[in-house]
C-alpha cells in the first residue's frame, strides 16, 4: 500500500456522501453521481478522488453502492465498528500507537509518519488527514462542530481605526470595525472596541486554524 500510498478523502466529501446515504441509502454513488453532488468538475475527477479512494476503503463496491461496511458508515451507532475495519484492513498497526495523553490520534505525529514514508508535502497532508479522520471514529456531524465564522472581540488602548478588510489564505478573510466603547476612558486614553468577523472554510485542519490565527495576529496588531 505504502507504494501507492493511501487513500484520501476530504473532510466535506466525506460528509456529504454520509449524509446522502443516510437519506437515501440505495443511492449508487458512480462518479456522474458523486461529481453533481459534490460541484466537482467531471466525473473523472469525482473517480479519481472520491470515488476510487471511497472504494479502497471498503464502503462503496464497484458499482457505487453500499457495501455492508457502507452500511455501518452511514449509521451513527455502527460508525465506529466501520472505522475500526477501515484501520485494520488498509492501514499499519503502528499508525494506532501515535495517539495524545487522551487517547486519540495525534494528527502532527500522524503527519510525520507519513513524512517519514516519503510522500509530498500535500500528498502526505491529505493521507494523514484522512486517516485521523477515520481514526477518531466519531461522526463528523456528531463531533465539535467544525468553525465557519468565528467572532471574537477584542479591547485596545488604540485609536480608533477604520474598517479594514483582508484576505490571510485558503480562502479565510476577516473584517475588523473599530467602535468606540462604552466603557468609561482611562488614564491612559480612550478605549476602542473591535468587531472581528472571521471567516474559515469548514474543511481546514487544526492546524490550518492555528496558522489562520498567527496570520490574523500579524495583519492585526502589527505596529
């Protein structure tokens, strides 16, 4: 497997397959069908990147139907037992050790595992991202909900400032408003009252987050 390397499937495709099958589990998922529900631009890119990675981990067979693993996938009280034959079947054993102090799978040291294996930067990315996904064996619709909009509010001895809108990457973008507050100025100046508004895809990673963040930090609070 390590030659050819494992499957990859992302996050948003796997949730909506899963949704459909669960609303329509007769469904054959061919790449005409998977390529219109997913907005992709041909079948053949359905085939190549959900399709085909959705076959060679057991839930659908060769005609885009429902394998009874499938079966198990689409079911919120069976997930996990599918996860689990998706682990034993496609993946090492060593990749259940690289787990946190809470037991689940360590998505960095999971990463350097597929480094280590020699695949490229994004390649690898979306191997262990895939693979972490099914190794928490927790519906993605049942888990924390992933973040699309984020708000927060932050308080500065700063001058007002206009508002300003900017792009980070992969598509996140904030909007920042400067208020005056309503709490009474101190010694120091007036207080300003920032309104952020950011904007995430609900497929990035944790560690896309993370970066997200640094980034707004620096187009932020740089002097």
């Amino acid at each position: 497997m390590a030659s050819t390397g494992y499957p990859k499937v992302p996050l948003k495709a796997w949730r909506q397959l899963r949704t459909k099958a669960q609303s329509a589990p007769t469904t054959k998922f061919t790449p005409e069908v998977v390529a219109a529900q997913a907005g992709m631009a041909s079948p053949d890119s359905a085939a190549t990147n959900i399709v085909g990675p959705m076959r060679r981990l057991g839930v659908f067979d060769k005609d885009g139907a429902l394998t009874e693993r499938g079966n198990k996938w689409r079911v919120d009280s069976t997930y996990a037992e599918a996860c689990q034959e998706i682990l034993e079947e496609v993946y090492p054993p060593d990749l259940a050790a690289l787990t946190d102090d809470a037991g689940a799978p360590d998505s960095e040291k999971v990463r350097t595992w597929f480094d280590h294996k020699g695949f490229g930067k994004s390649n690898g990315g979306q191997m262990a991202s895939t693979y972490v996904m099914i190794a928490t064996k927790r519906p993605p619709e049942a888990g924390a909900a992933e973040p699309t909009k984020t708000t927060a509010k932050v308080m500065s001895s700063k001058k007002p400032a206009p508002t300003r809108k900017a792009s980070l990457t992969n598509g996140v973008s904030y909007e920042a408003e400067a208020k005056p507050s309503l709490d009474p100025p101190d010694s120091r100046g007036p207080n300003v009252h920032l309104d952020i508004q950011i904007h995430i895809p609900a497929d990035s990673t944790p560690e896309q987050i993370d970066h997200i963040f640094e980034s707004m930090a620096r187009h932020l609070y740089k002097q």
